[in-house]
C-alpha cells in the first residue's frame, strides 16, 4: 500500500494508509522510510512524454495520476547572465505540478477518497487538477482575495473552494482544523458564505498539503534530476531560487544531494534563497530583520506571502551546507524585475520575479561572482496574474 512513514526528529514510524497522520505526534514533519537510489542514474533511458516520471526509481512512489508534467525547458538568458527553467509552461501553470502528481499518486495508492489543501492559489490549482484527473473529492482552502484565474482554475475541476479572511497562515490553521474534524463544516465560521463545503465528520480528509506532505517533495526533487540530465549530468554552480514554504527549495536539496550521494556530481550547487521584505523569514535568520517599505500592506509576491514555513530548519540545513545565502528584497525591485522579464518575453506571474531580481542583488552584493553558470526556475504563469 506504499511506502510507510517515519520521523527523523523523534524516530516514529506510521503505517502508510488512507488515516495516516499529516505530521508526527512529536509535531514534526513525516518522510518516507524507502528512500530509493538507483545504481547507476545516468544509465536510465528518458523517454518523451513520461516527463519527470522517467525518474521513478528515485521515487517511493508508483505513477498513478499524470498529465505528462516535468521535463520544462531549461534556455539560456543572457540578458540575465543566466540559465532559465522554465517551470511555468507546466499543465496548470506552475511548477507545484511536480508535487501535485506524486502527491495525487500516493493518494490514489493509499485509496484515499478526499483530500484537503490550503493554498495561495497555484498549489491548490494542481491538488485540484490531479485529483480530478485521480477521480478524488478536493477542498482547497485559499485566501479570501485570491486571484480570480486562481480561484477558476480550482473550481472548473469541481474541487470545493473555500476562502479564508485573515493571514496566509489562517488559510493554513482552518484547512488543518478541518482535517482534523475540529469544525462542522471545515470553516468554523471564518470562510467565505458563498464556498461549497460538505459537512465532514472527524478525520473525513487527507492533508495533501504541499508544505508538509512527503510526497510533494518526493515531486520537487525531480526539478534538480531534470537540471542534471539536461546539462548531461552535471549541476550548476548556483541556483537561485523563491521561497516560501521552501517546497522547490527542499527538492533542489533533496534532488541534488541524491546526486552527490550517488556519485553523478562531485559537490552541491550554492543554493540561494529569494523573498520579499515584510515576509521574510529565512532572510531574517542571516542578518538584520527585513521589513517592508514604510506604506506597503500588499505583497507583490503573492505565491511566497509564508512567515511560518513548516520545514524552515530545513531550509536553514539546506543553506548552511550549500554555502548559500538568503535575501528579501523590495516590493519595488520586484516589479522592475517582473517588467524586465515580460518585456525579454517570459510571460510570468510576480512571484517569478523574485529570484531573478535577487539574482542581481547576489551579484552586486559580491555574493555570486560575474562569471558563475546560474539557473534560476521562473515558477509560475503570467496567466494567473489577474
């Protein structure tokens, strides 16, 4: 019935099944207890059309919902002095495709029947996405103003969409409340009236949650297999990345430390992380607090609007033994970065910016040198932006 779980904090081990816990008893994040490595990865035969499923011996998970995602083209930007992969050309727009499929997958394998999310709008798009595909109930819980092409994406699949007023992180209490039976109609009053919930019943949901579910992971790992595959197994010097929840921070780690671990590369990629100012946790940990610009309420980086990432000791682990680094930058640098993008034609969302703009500011600031071979994964469409 898949792979069980285990705690690396405290040692527990879950049985793997529908009624699985989303998290330890000890409060920490689960991970899987197979962890497979192939003997020889450059060896695997990448056929078109299976995407990033051609590295299923990496993962302990087996293909059961798949739109043919992964394999997004990796192009060079030399305005930028970079690398581009562009993880916006996938099925719903976004790169938490990656995570969604095998998310999907394992639910499909665990013969789950519903599956909870919160989201800012992408990740819940995908759960939505393949648990359609999947033939599983979904309920994404979103914030109150999401965006409108974000909230169609969700509820032309037929998931149950439920907006939460408040905090990004009372998007994520209510959904986890609901998972967890603690209301009536997975709302306890703070949703919006006009949402279509069905009344549950205690522990009637599994938490596919992108912050905390293994599998997700299991998913964004797949970005870093893909970088090296299309540079013929070999990793960059740096990669530069947005981060909120840290999900496709985590799966670059993951990724490439499995390729060290297997012999493929000879040493990680500096790995560093992008936020803005005002929602900057990470950055916050490598120097002075960063707050926002005096008058600024709205976050331009709406995908990345997260001050309590769920794994941040991770990402901090990640960081420290990458040698990388973490920055926030300005709402404003954002913006002049997302105009500088469309008009070199990469059609993204703001969110995409980030990286690009803190690309810049590492290389100003002495932290990249001029000459460094940089990807940076541009995240989301330009098509969700209204």
């Amino acid at each position: 019935m898949g792979s069980d779980l285990t705690c690396p904090d405290c040692g527990a081990a879950y049985a793997a099944g529908p009624d699985e816990p989303w998290r330890c008893d000890c409060g920490g994040p689960l991970e899987f207890a197979d962890r497979p490595l192939p003997d020889d990865p450059t060896a695997l035969e990448l056929e078109p059309g299976r995407g990033l499923w051609n590295f299923a011996p990496w993962l302990p998970i087996d293909e059961r919902v798949s739109l043919g995602e992964g394999f997004t083209p990796l192009v060079d930007a030399p305005e930028w002095d970079a690398t581009f992969k562009l993880e916006y050309v996938f099925p719903t727009g976004s790169f938490k495709d990656r995570g969604a499929t095998t998310t999907l997958s394992r639910a499909a394998e665990l013969g789950v029947e519903r599956v909870l999310e919160d989201s800012s709008g992408n990740a819940g798009a995908a759960i939505a996405t393949y648990a359609a595909r999947a033939g599983i109930d979904a309920e994404i819980y979103v914030p109150a103003d999401v965006k409108a092409a974000k909230l169609g994406a969700i509820e032309r699949t037929g998931a149950r969409p439920v907006r939460i007023e408040g905090s990004r992180q009372d998007v994520t209490d209510a959904c986890i409340e609901a998972v967890e039976g603690g209301s009536e109609d997975g709302r306890d009053g703070r949703g919006d009236a006009g949402a279509d919930v069905a009344t549950r019943q205690p522990g009637d949901g599994w938490y596919a949650s992108h912050a905390w579910n293994p599998a997700f992971y299991a998913g964004t790992m797949t970005f870093a297999l893909e970088i090296a595959a299309q540079r013929d197994w070999t990793a960059p010097d740096a990669v530069v990345l947005p981060v909120g929840h840290g999900t496709l921070f985590l799966g670059a780690y993951r990724g490439f430390s499995l390729l060290l671990e297997a012999g493929i590369i000879d040493e990680l990629p500096r790995l560093l992380a992008a936020q803005e100012a005002g929602y900057a946790p990470v950055a916050n940990r490598f120097g002075e607090t960063v707050a926002a610009e005096p008058g600024h309420t709205e976050s331009v980086a709406d995908g990345i609007q997260i001050v309590e990432p769920a794994r941040l000791d991770e990402i901090l682990e990640a960081i420290e033994r990458t040698d990388g680094d973490a920055i926030a930058l300005e709402p404003a640098t954002i913006e002049d970065a997302l105009e500088r993008l469309h008009r070199s034609g990469f059609y993204v969302e703001p969110t995409c910016a980030v990286a690009p703009a803190a690309l810049e500011r590492y290389r100003e600031d002495g932290v990249l040198d001029a000459g460094a071979d940089v990807v940076v994964p541009l995240t989301g469409s330009g098509l969700k932006i209204e």
